[in-house]
C-alpha cells in the first residue's frame, strides 16, 4: 500500500508541476501530509531490519536518478569543482563541527563518533527542489550540472564518513592513518572496480537488447547488482 501510496504521490506532483509551474517538491510535501492524515501507518516502520531494507530499495533509485541524468561529458568538465564540493568540503564541515563543539559549545555531551554520524547526515544533500527550481528559469547549464553532480557523490561522501568512521568511534575503536588509508582505499577503489565490471557488462547485455522493458529491467538490474554486490562485501 505505502509503495502505490508514494508512486501515486510522485505522479501527482509531476503533473502539477507541468500544468501550474507549482515546484514538484512542495506539492510532494504537502499530498504526503494529506495521505499521513487520511493513513496514519504510512511509512510507519515497525522494525529495524524492514526500515533497513526499504532505505535500501529507494537508495538504489536515489543514486540511479542522479547517475542517469548526469552527463559523461558534463561531468569530466566539472569534476575537479564537483569533487571539491562533494569531498572536501564535506570533510571540512564536519572538522568545523568538531572545533565548534569544543570552543562554542563544551558543555554538548556528544562523542566524535557521534559528531561524524551527524554532520554526515546533515552534508548529504539532495538538490531535488534546486533543479526543480532549476527548470523554472534559464540559467547557466554548469550550474545544474554542479547541483546534480554534487548530489552523486556527495551520498557516497556522506555514507563513507558515517559507517566507517562515525559508526566505527561509536564502538569504541580508534582512527589511525592506516586504517584511514585502508578504508578509503576498499571503498572507493573497490566500489570503483565493482561498478565497473558490472557495468560493462550490463553494457554488453544493454547493446544486444533491442525491446524497452528489456531495457527498462537491465537498467534496473545493473544499478541494484552493483549496489547489493557492493554491500556484500562490505565496501
């Protein structure tokens, strides 16, 4: 029910959003604050272990969204200005996080560890209503460009900072230089490597598919494999 729920919502903003120019993120907010009213278990979950599993579905679609409107092309320009806005500058806000914590306010009973989970958090961005505002007026195409691509990479950012740094203080353990350059390394070479082999084999089977559910379900196939296969080795 929730899942007709939401994709009934989705349409619904979409066509507001083309008949009365009214931004498909309000319009979002305010059908699910109907329906929440009407149906109050709407998205209610009732454990850990299912909560996990929907956040996993609609991650997958989250990242396809933004990695299949992205241009190859667009992204080679801007990627070092992408980078830096996604990498860095997620770095830098959670050390001013830290340094702020302990000069302004001493007093906060929070862990390192906590304080990464949370700026984590807090700097994965999605620009859903800044490139819905976007296509409302005529501006410079980097600028969408830089808003979809730091929204990419900046989930990846954000995830990597929270599990294997937030969550791993959390538990007691300690950062050093090594197990830094360990865990980046697994990561992004390892996930780097995984999204490629897959990839280039869903290119393979995509170029020898002719129908558009075919299509429709490699696309879907690829993003899914990839993401689980990822998972499952822990990186």
């Amino acid at each position: 029910i929730d899942l007709v729920l939401i994709l009934g919502i989705i349409f619904l903003s979409i066509k507001i959003d083309k008949m009365f120019g009214i931004v498909s993120t309000l319009s979002l907010i305010f059908f699910s604050l109907v329906v929440n009213y009407f149906y109050p278990h709407f998205l209610s979950f009732t454990t850990t272990e299912f909560f996990s599993e929907e956040m996993i579905v609609f991650i997958v679609i989250l990242v396809l969204g933004d990695a299949f409107i992205l241009k190859l092309k667009a992204l080679k320009e801007n990627f070092f200005s992408i980078f830096i806005l996604s990498s860095v500058f997620v770095v830098l806000a959670i050390m001013l996080g830290a340094t702020a914590k302990e000069l302004i306010f001493p007093e906060l009973n929070i862990s390192n560890g906590a304080l990464i989970a949370l700026f984590a958090m807090v700097t994965a961005t999605d620009p859903v209503s800044v490139i819905a505002v976007f296509k409302q007026y005529k501006l410079p195409h980097k600028l969408e460009t830089l808003a979809e691509g730091e929204s990419l990479f900046n989930d990846a950012m954000a995830l990597t900072m929270f599990s294997a740094f937030g969550l791993f203080l959390m538990k007691g353990q300690e950062i050093s230089i090594a197990y830094t350059t360990l865990v980046t390394g697994e990561i992004f070479i390892g996930s780097t490597i995984v999204g490629l082999i897959v990839g280039m084999i869903g290119l393979v089977l995509l170029k020898n598919t002719k129908d558009l559910m075919g299509e429709f379900i490699l696309i879907l196939l690829i993003a899914y494999s990839s993401f689980l296969i990822a998972e499952h080795i822990h990186i």
